[in-house]
C-alpha cells in the first residue's frame, strides 16, 4: 500500500487559553491516530487559536504578545512526546516567540519519532490586518524527508495567505514537495467579499497545476467557516468538509503520484524560466 493518510483536525478554539487548547488537540490527535493517521494536521497558530486583540486599548498588545511561545516550550514538547507515543507525525502551529523581535506565524512539522523535522515560518503575512502587521515574517519555503510507514514523503507547508500566491506552492513543487500541508484562518467558502468557493478552486488548481498534493485544515464555526479540504496531484477532490468541528481523513496516493509526474506534462519540464523574470522584480524596478 502507498496511501498517506493525513488527518484535518478542524476545530474551534479556546481561545487565548492555551492549557484548554493543547488538551483539545492531543484529544484530536489520539482520535486522528485511532483512524490510521500518518500527519495530524492543525488549523493556524492553534496554541492561541488564532485570537486577536483590540489595538485600541492602552498596553493589550503587550500582554497579548505574552501568548507567544518557543519552538521549546512545553506546549511543543508535549505534542513531541505525543507523536511520538503515537506512532504519528504531527504539524502544530503556533505563535512563535523570537528573541529581540517581532513573533512569526509557525507550523512545526514533528515526525513519528518525535523529531522536528520542519519549521516553516509564513511568509506572506496579512499585513494589511492589524493583528499580523508587524510579526517577522519567513524567509524561505522548505521541504523535508518525512519518515512514514510508507517510507519517505517529501512534506513541504504554507500558511493561509500564502496560498493566494502561485509562487509559494510553486517553489514547493521545484523542491521536490509530494505533499503541501496547509494550516489555515479564514473563510474558505462563506466569505463576506461574495467569492463564494473560489478560494477551494484556487487550491484545487495550485495541486494540478504543480502535480502535487495539497491539504488544507481550518477552523469549523464559529472561529471560521471550516471547509477542511484535500486534493490531490490531478486536481481531484479528496475531501472537502462541512463547518462543524470534525476529523477528515484525506488519503494520498504516493506511488500513484510518482507515477504521474514521470508521465504528465505539467509542473517543471517545460518551463522556460529565461522569461520569467519580471516575476522576481520589486515594483518599483523596470
């Protein structure tokens, strides 16, 4: 068998108390791990459930920044010990604490071992919203070998706002990602703009176009509007969920997806990369 299995925990929050949200997730790993699971794959910045502030109020800011944590702290340590009790690889997010600097908005990916394998800072962040404006962004997208029952899996991430950009996912794929993991904030359907499931669609093409698979966890209502959902190297719908709080499995087809870039034309073989050089210009070049 060459099926990955990747677990959406889509959950609501518990908002700034972080204790209240880590014992929420291990119940939803030990649930995603009872199911077969290989990856549990959180919503974003889960250890304060993505809660903001009122930036109108004399010193919230400051206290609300006391909710960042290390990549060492207990709350990491413990989803750690998790996996690796469980025999499951687990993504966790968070809002990391930075010496001398602004937070980031983290995923650490932490293998069956216990391992942390991959930490990926997002680096599109939402500047144009107060509650990120600011923070540190990332600086590269990064894969990883990730040891799973299956053998290895290359695992690359994105974080919500990262995947209105072809550019992250493409990178992704030129470094070899088999599988995109997607924490996610936001509304995905339900959105006041009226875009109805564009933001599904566009996710849909970034796994076709790159011949990689994607899977994507949100928050369920009330935080967010849910729609977990996974596709895989062909486009194909996986799993797209409801907006209650559930576990959805998404099942990825390793060898099937090997197969298909060695026989398909799309992804990276016939790139004419000496054109595209307005890509990497700032705005203000010519």
């Amino acid at each position: 068998m060459s099926l990955l299995k990747i677990a959406l925990l889509q959950m609501s929050s518990c908002g700034l108390d972080q204790e209240k949200n880590l014992q929420k997730g291990i119940k939803f790993c030990e649930r995603a791990a009872s199911m077969g699971a290989d990856i549990a794959l959180f919503p974003e910045m889960w250890n304060i459930g993505y809660t903001s502030y009122n930036p109108h109020k004399k010193g919230i800011y400051e206290k609300w920044l006391q909710n960042a944590i290390t990549i060492d702290s207990d709350f990491i340590k413990t989803y750690r010990l998790l996996a690796k009790k469980l025999n499951m690889a687990i993504a966790i997010t968070y809002l990391e604490k930075l010496e001398n600097s602004k937070p980031r908005n983290t995923v650490s990916l932490i293998d069956r071992n216990g391992e942390i394998v991959l930490t990926y800072a997002k680096i599109h962040l939402c500047d144009f919203d107060f509650l990120e404006f600011g923070f540190t962004a990332g600086n590269e997208f990064s894969v990883c070998d990730l040891d799973t029952k299956i053998g290895k899996v290359k695992i690359g991430a994105m974080i919500c706002f990262d995947r209105e950009f072809p550019e992250s996912a493409r990178i992704l794929m030129l470094r070899g990602a088999d599988i995109i993991l997607v924490p996610n904030a936001c509304n995905l359907v339900e959105d006041k703009e009226g875009f109805g499931d564009i933001r599904l669609q566009q996710i849909k093409v970034r796994a076709f176009e790159n011949m990689t698979c994607i899977a994507v966890t949100n928050y369920a209502k009330p935080d967010d509007d849910g729609y977990s959902c996974a596709f895989d190297m062909k486009g194909r719908e996986l799993i797209v969920g409801d907006n209650a709080e559930n576990i959805f499995i998404a099942k990825f087809d390793i060898a099937e997806l090997r197969r298909y870039r060695d026989d398909e034309v799309w992804g990276h073989k016939f790139r004419k990369v000496n054109c595209y050089g307005d890509l990497i210009k700032n705005k203000s070049e010519k």
